[in-house]
C-alpha cells in the first residue's frame, strides 16, 4: 500500500452522556457503535449524519476516535504478534 493510499483506521461511536460538559455515558451498554472506517473523511462524514439525527437530545454525543495512532501512536503503524 503506498503512502497516499495509507489506512488509517478511525471509529466512530456514541451515546447518551451524563452531563452536557462531560465524557461519561450514562450507560455504557447503550453506546452506539456506528462502525469503523478506513479513513478521517469516511469517519467524519458517518459521524456528522449521526449527530444530525440525534440533534434533538442535547447529551447524546458521538465521537471519532483515530484507531490508527493507538495501534502505533508514534507511526500509526499496527503492531502485531
């Protein structure tokens, strides 16, 4: 794969917080797992149509999380065994 072509894994997932300013959910079994993408813009596009269709309630939040720089956080590289 070349350089340009590079997967950079990203995740992107939500839910129900416990308060506006926070990062806790309040039920961690509920957490909506909208899948995983192979790069930045796929990630960022799935999570704007999630948080668009959830406008309406304030503490339901959904977040991008880079896959690829916590497999490898000084390359983004996967380490495998």
């Amino acid at each position: 794969m070349t350089e340009t072509n590079k997967q950079l894994p990203h995740l992107v997932f939500g839910g129900e917080l416990t308060t506006l300013d926070g990062t806790e959910f309040k039920d961690l079994s509920k957490l909506d797992i909208v899948g995983i993408y192979p790069d930045y813009a796929s990630a960022a596009a799935a999570w704007k149509a999630k948080a668009q269709q959830t406008v309406d309630n304030a503490l339901m939040r959904y977040f991008v999380v880079h896959l690829h720089r916590l497999l490898d956080p000084e390359t983004g590289k996967v380490q495998g065994g």
